[in-house]
C-alpha cells in the first residue's frame, strides 16, 4: 500500500451526487471517459469492525415492572437494548492495551498506567495477564494473555471499564479514542461520571444488569428469578454441565477445586460461558458466577463518595441472589480480584454473523466490467450506490438505524489505476487505499 487515507462520512444525510455515469453496488458501467468500474465484495464475519467484537443478546420486553430489593426499585428498563452475551475477557482486554496503553512516559501515562494492574500477572487466582517493556518510545509496552484468554479479566476500575467502553463506542480501532464517547473522562478520574446521551457500547445500569439476569421476560408483569440462571433454586457451584450451575463460592466450597482450603497457586476463573446449559433469561452467561460485574449506578456512601454497585455471584464469594443485602458497591478506583465488568450496547447491534464492508475496486483502464454481488441486496451501514466520472468517485451508504436514509461522499481518484474503497459497518467512514497494483 501506497497510502492510506480516512473519509469520515457527515452526520447530515446530503442529497445523492448523481454524475453522468451510474453504477449500483454489485454491477459496473463504463463512464464516457472510457474509464471502466469493476465491483468486487469481500465479506467478514467478525460481529463488528473493529479489533474486538462482543456477542450480545437482545434484552427486549421495554417497560418490564420493577421489583422492590431491599427497599430499592430495580429492574425497570424502558427501551429495547442488547447485553454482552460473555464477561469481557482477559483476550479481549489484552487487546485493547497492546492498542492504546503501549507508552507511559507521554501526556497520556497516568492514564496508561491506570488501565494495567501488575495484579493481573502476580495474584495467581486470577492472573490473565502479563506486561514487559518499559513504556517508551524505544520500549512500548506489551501484553500477553497468561493462561486461557477466555477467562474473564479482574483487577479492572471503573474507569478502566469506562475507557473500554469509550474504545468500543468509538469502533475498537487502533486509533479510537478512549476518553470520550459513552463517558466523558478527559484524561481524568472523577467519580461522579456519567454515561453520555448517545452512547453506542456502555456499562450496564444497575436496572440494566438486574434485568438482563432476572426478568423472566414476556408480559411486563412476568416477575423475576431469584437466581441468574432461570431458576428459584440456588445453583450448584461445580457442575458445569449441569443446568443450574455457576463459578461462585458456596458454603466455603470454592468451584474449581470443590475443597474449602484456598490454594495461592490455582486459578480459580472458568472461562465464560463454561456452563453452557445454565444461561440468564435472556442468553447471558456468568451474571451468577465468576466475577462481579461493574454497573455504572451510583450508591452514595457518605465521606468515600459516589460508590459505584457491583453484581452477581464470584469465585470467591456469593450474592448471585436477586434480593442480596446490602447491594454490593465499590468506589469507581476499587480493583479486586473479584470484580470485572460485561458492556451493554444499543438495540440495533446483531450478535449473528454477518457481511460487515464491502470493498470496490475502480480500474481505470479498458477491460470489460464486471459485477461481484451476484445481485444479494446489502445490509444497512453498507455501500448502496456510487459513481465515477473521470476519476471522481461518489459513494452512498446508507443509515443503520434508518435504512432509507443516505450519507455521501466524493473525492477524486486522480491518475490512480486502482483504488480501494471500503465502508465500516456502521457507515460512519470511508477508507480509501491508493495501490500500486496495476490492472
């Protein structure tokens, strides 16, 4: 590649620039400039466009009614959204640091410094993770999963949390900005941030959280589990087969090893979604077990602050149960080797694999056209139309949340023999790679 440059597509949908020539996605035509078009797709799986994707299931039934815990109100949500089907795992969070917590000696090394806890090497309980360099230029650090990497990740704050949610919002890419998106944290720490109106990936509220595991489901008034695994009796702690099961601590009997006595050496994580037969009312895995959960609901504890509730069951501890008292809380600076976090995002994610770009190639030369969509119709966020006309390219994607809607974008392809065009899932950018490859 010769160079590669980024489009951002406007948030206003503009009007459809028509030039004299017209080719719809999966067909070509050639221009009167005698400039021929040649459409090839290339499709990928991934469940989203960026370098980590997180399977969610859809938390629908808006406006269920809430329950009383313990005097509170919990479990009223009014819209339709979707929860992480997994706890964010140790591969994933090695992901996002070797992305944007390479240096700790630029403007950005507190912030740096605060997305890794040695911890997560040196308590062997829960060790995921492993760091080496030394944060400079020279040296960037680097990190590397200890262990199975679909264990859950510990020893994460809530700003940590945060700043893994704002990566995602902003499309989990090697340049997404981690300080602002779903929270706005500006290189900071305040304990009383808050989720951003139009965030696309966030941490559950408490009523989110308590939802997604406990309500039935159905009717508004189905009422609610006691247990995060469908099911009005406590789960087994070992079985992972069984259908009532999780990794939490019970009657001082440690799951993994099933013996009372704490072993410094054992792991004590199970990868998510190892009790497969024993999911939440909507799909979840692991609300009832593993780790607790970061929500982002504030529960005001006097001179410490504006703690943060946590919930669901842990390896080494219990309160997977709906009415658990007190509700448990952290200060958003808290790390445990107890505590990690699941993401929840906007309704209109699919956790089913699907076609996430479409790439065209524009050849300028005299060869015959040829169409590559086979005439399948695109998804919404994807390229629906685009001219040429001596060497200026127009494209058209459309809406996701509004297939009808269209955003365009032109620029020119100058002398380039080829270019690559390509749209992200979501439509919000174009990439363009000028090549040297030659028709």
């Amino acid at each position: 590649m010769n160079t590669i440059t980024r489009f951002a597509l406007s948030s206003a949908l503009c009007a459809l620039i028509v030039a004299p020539t017209l080719a719809v996605a999966g067909g070509g035509s050639a221009s009167k400039n005698k400039v021929n078009v040649r459409v090839k797709n290339l499709t990928s799986t991934s469940t989203t466009t960026g370098l980590v994707g997180i399977e969610t299931v859809e938390v629908g039934d808006p406006g269920n009614y809430p329950t009383a815990i313990n005097g509170q109100s919990a479990g009223y949500v009014g819209t339709t959204f979707r929860m992480a089907k997994y706890e964010v795992t140790i591969g994933d969070y090695v992901t996002f640091l070797n992305t944007v917590a390479k240096r700790g000696d630029g403007a950005n090394a507190t912030v740096v410094a605060a997305l890794y806890d040695s911890r997560m090497a040196t308590d062997l309980n829960v060790a995921g993770i492993a760091r080496s360099g030394s944060g400079t230029e020279a040296s960037p650090y680097t990190y590397a999963a200890i262990g199975d990497p679909k264990k859950p990740v510990a020893y994460v704050d809530f700003f940590s949390a945060a700043r893994f949610a704002n990566w995602m919002h902003n499309g989990a890419t090697a340049t997404a900005d981690i300080e602002s998106g779903a929270y706005n944290l500006a290189g900071g720490f305040s304990q009383y941030v808050h989720r951003q109106s139009g965030a696309q990936w966030w941490i559950p509220s408490h009523d989110e959280w308590f939802k997604a595991a406990y309500f039935k489901g159905g009717p508004v008034d189905a009422g609610y589990w006691m247990f995060p695994t469908r099911n009005n009796t406590i789960p087994a702690n070992g079985d992972s087969a069984g259908t009532n099961a999780a990794n939490f601590l019970l009657n001082s009997v440690y799951a993994v090893t099933g013996a009372t006595a704490l072993d410094s050496v054992q792991n004590y994580l199970t990868a998510v979604g190892t009790f497969v037969n024993s999911p939440g009312p909507y799909g979840t895995f692991d609300q009832g077990g593993n780790i607790e959960e970061w929500t982002d609901d504030f529960q005001y504890s006097g001179q410490f602050g504006a703690s943060r509730i946590t919930r669901g069951g842990a390896w080494n501890s219990g309160g997977l149960n709906d009415d658990v008292d007190p509700i448990p809380t952290a200060l958003p600076s808290d790390r445990s080797n107890k505590i990690g976090f699941r993401l929840a995002r906007v309704a209109t994610d699919s956790s089913t694999p699907s076609t996430t770009s479409r790439v065209f190639v524009v050849s300028a030369n005299n060869k015959a056209s040829s169409a590559g969509n086979g005439g399948t119709g695109l998804n919404p966020g994807q390229v629906t139309q685009f001219t040429v006309n001596k060497g200026n390219f127009t494209i058209v994607a459309s809406d996701p949340d509004s297939p009808s809607a269209r955003a365009t974008e032109s620029f020119n392809t100058g002398s380039r023999k080829t270019v690559y065009i390509s749209v992200d899932l979501d439509g919000s950018s174009i990439v363009l790679e000028d090549t040297s490859v030659r028709f």
